[in-house]
C-alpha cells in the first residue's frame, strides 16, 4: 500500500493518508462541483420550456389583396414551337379602399398588352421571375368590380404540356396531345392568375384547337364552333373552385357515355381502346353511389369526365368534374378511378381555408381522404344491410359520415364567405381518422380480387408500385 503525504491539510490533522482515499476524494468532489453545473443547467432549460412552447406556428396562409370572382381565358396554341397563346380576363373585387396594384403570379408569360375593360385603355405594368404587377387608371374602392385583361405567349416550363404522338413503326398508337398540370401551383404558367387555393372562382375556357381534335375541359360545353381549319370549344364551370382545378386535355379522342341519376358521364379514350374505356365507365356509377351514401353529400356538378393522356407522371389528378388520367394506369389496373373519385367529395364538399389544417398547398386534407375512403367502395368489401345502408363486410358496422355538409341553396355565397373570413377552419383531422379506421377494417376483409382468391387483398398498382391502404 502507498501512501502519500496529505501536506495541503491543516497541521494538527497532519498524518499519512492511504493514497487510494486521496483519489476518491478528489472525484467527489469534482463530481459534485460537474453535478451542480447539469442541475443548474437543467433548470434552465426547463425554465425555458414554456417560452419555447410560445412561439408561433409558422403560417402558410397567404396575404390576399382581392378577391377573384371570375377567369375568361381563352388559348390557342402553336405545337410545333410548342406555344401557349392566351388571353384572360380577370374579373375581381378590391378587400381594401384606395386600391392601385393589382399583383398576380405569373411565371414565364410574356405579355403583349394589359388592359381595363370594357374599353379603358392599356395599362402600365412590369413583371418579376413570379408575378406580373398592374397599375390600374385610377385608385378604387373596396368591393368595387374590376375587369383587367391580360394578351401574352408562353412556352410553359410547367403547368401545360406538349406531348408528340407514338408511332410503332408506320401504325399511329396515339395521336399528339396537349394537357394540363395545374396542383399545386403550376397554373400560374399559363395563366395570370392568384394561384394559391384560398381563393375560389368561376372560370370559362375557349379553347382553339385543329381541326379534328376535341378538347374537353371544365364544366359545361355551351358550344363548338368551327372557323376553317381550327375548332373552338366554349366551356362554362359556374361553380367557384380553386384555379389550380382549372385544365384542359387537347387530342384525337373516342368519347364513351354513361349517365348516373341525371349526371352525364364521359370517357375519353383514343380510337381502338374503347372496350377497356367502357370497363372502366361501368364501375364509376358504383362509386359515385358509394361516395355519396358514405358522405351523405350528392356529387355536387353537372357531369362527370374521364380522360386518358400519355406521359402523365402523377397517377391521376381530379381537376374540377374532368379527372385526367394516366393512360398506363387505366390499361393496366384494375380501378383507375377510385383514387380520384373519392377525393372529389372532399375536396368539392370541405371549405378548407388555405393551408392551414396539413400542407403549405392546402391539400393534405384531400390526399388523406383519398387513402381512408378508398378502399370503401370496393364491391367486395361492402354489402347492404337488410335497411339497404352500406356496411363493412367484415364487420357489419355502419359508416357515419365524415364530412361537413357546407353546400346550401346559395354555393356562391358560401365559397365567398370561406374566401373572405380568414377565421373560418372546417378541421378534417377527426373525420379523417374516423374514415381511415373504417376503411381500415374493411380492407382487411376477405375481399378479393376477381380471381377469386380469398387470401389475397386488393391493391392497385399505380405507378409500378403496390398502393395499400394505410393504417
């Protein structure tokens, strides 16, 4: 044993010190002084937990100057340089007095002449990489109506496509097309517009095409027009919506009919294929009839179209009563509507205020939906009770449903109100949950394909991946 001389202590205490006590001495005290720092360091922190808890959530929400009431745009186009010509008027109201600026988003739109109409004379303006900024002629009041409309090209980097026809040697397997993209906020390349989905408006389209072609676009076709060696098509969507819902698809197309209750519905598929256009047709008064028992929400339009495209990377994409469709998803799956079906209720029946409840873009709540209420109207996996109510197969419960009833007699007033009133919030979190747990429990059924085989569940694959519902 060693021993050390303890000279630091006090005279009458000196005597040898076994080594090792010396050691464990020192330690604890250096633990202790290292003890005291962490606690104090602790309470600081903890101390600063409630400061922390107190700082705002960021917002995504936008600062809205006016409210758009209306879009008139009408488009032409040049394939072979791969041109937009366009031609919009925008038709909005003032939220403040003393009105000067109107700023729109506008990304790659080269601009011939901005106006006042009727008949005010061009006005001045300049744009940014985002936005086109106008000078009106006079300063206006709130409330008051304005029309501004905008002449300008554009070669779309996003937002519009130009896709080239497919040829398998000297056999045509599809002509060329033209397509929109607009979600979530792609619009703003070929439209000036505010492209954000707080704010919801009417939209009329008058789209030039050649001859030979169909466009098919948003709401009703009020007419057709044919001029030489060009087509026009007059279309109509008197219903507010967010812009983004706004498109049109251009191409040599097979038109199928259908009809649900009094609701037109169309397919759009090219020539050879309509056999697996009429399969798919079948099954959408299905799911409309589901939807629409599940919701307690009639589907709230005056038709309902299909439209196969090519090169269409996003699945599938419900633009307002036109859904576009990727062509490689409806020839090779089994349901290639049930994804854009479903989101259609909640997305036309919620008044969801910007992007306050999930997403920057407002649209978790759609997507969310989607994956709960998709698998519900599978035929499989859910029967009628002796009441004739749907239930889960498996489990004999009933669906409530899941979404607010907003839409009343007055529709414009009600979009107004929700474009207004930055307070209102329609949260779907709970309804959500509630749908995901029901559909949930029903996908897990025995449910099968038309195979029959009773251990395999259904799934679709889209994309070349398998999409399963998420629990």
């Amino acid at each position: 044993m060693f021993f050390a001389d303890n000279s630091g202590v006090r005279p009458n205490l000196r005597f040898l010190i076994p080594a090792h006590v010396v050691f464990f001495c020192k330690m604890t005290d250096l633990f202790s002084k290292r003890f005291a720092a962490g606690a104090l360091l602790l309470i600081a922190l903890l101390a600063a937990i409630p400061a922390l808890s107190q700082v705002p959530k960021p917002d995504f929400n936008r600062v809205r100057t006016i409210d758009v009431e209306n879009y008139t745009i009408r488009t032409s186009f040049d394939r072979r340089k791969k041109t937009v010509n366009g031609d919009t008027t925008v038709t909005f109201r003032p939220l403040s007095d003393e009105f000067r600026t109107l700023e729109l988003d506008a990304v790659g739109l080269r601009f011939e002449n901005v106006e006042i109409v009727p008949g005010g004379g061009s006005l001045d303006f300049r744009t940014t990489p985002n936005s086109v900024i106008v000078t009106l002629d006079r300063p206006r009041g709130k409330g008051e109506k304005i029309s501004v409309r905008f002449k300008y090209s554009a070669n779309p980097a996003k937002g519009v496509y130009f896709v080239d026809s497919k040829r398998d040697g000297s056999k045509l397997i599809r002509d060329a097309q033209i397509w929109t993209q607009g979600e979530p906020e792609e619009t703003r390349y070929w439209i000036p517009s505010y492209d954000f989905p707080d704010d919801k408006a009417t939209t009329e389209q008058f789209i030039t095409v050649d001859r030979g072609e169909t466009a098919i676009a948003n709401g009703e076709l009020v007419g057709v027009n044919e001029s030489g060696r060009q087509t026009t098509f007059h279309f109509k969507m008197a219903q507010p919506h967010s812009i983004y819902l706004t498109s049109f698809v251009v191409g040599k197309y097979v038109k199928i009919t259908g009809r649900y209750k009094d609701i037109p519905l169309a397919f759009y598929v090219y020539p050879g294929k309509e056999s697996a256009a009429r399969d798919v047709l079948a099954k959408t008064p299905e799911m409309m009839r589901i939807y629409e028992e599940l919701t307690g929400i009639g589907y709230p339009y005056n038709k309902y179209d299909q439209i196969v495209v090519a090169d269409f990377k996003f699945g599938g994409m419900e633009n307002i009563t036109a859904t576009t469709l990727s062509d490689d998803d409806v020839f090779l799956i089994e349901q290639p509507g049930e994804r854009t079906s479903s989101r259609i209720w909640f997305l036309t029946n919620s008044l969801i205020r910007g992007s306050g409840i999930f997403s920057p873009a407002g649209i978790g709540p759609n997507s969310g939906s989607t994956r709960a209420s998709r698998p519900l109207w599978r035929p499989p996996t859910v029967r009628r009770n002796t009441a004739g109510r749907i239930i889960c197969a498996r489990s004999g419960k009933t669906p409530t449903s899941t979404l607010p009833k907003t839409h009343g007699s007055n529709e414009r007033e009600a979009f107004s109100i929700n474009s207004r009133n930055r307070t209102i919030r329609f949260s779907m979190r709970s309804r959500i949950k509630k749908a995901a747990r029901f559909s949930t429990l029903c996908a897990n059924t025995s449910a099968t394909r038309s195979s029959g085989n009773p251990s395999k569940p259904i799934s679709s694959a889209i994309n070349g991946r398998m999409s399963k519902p998420r629990t």
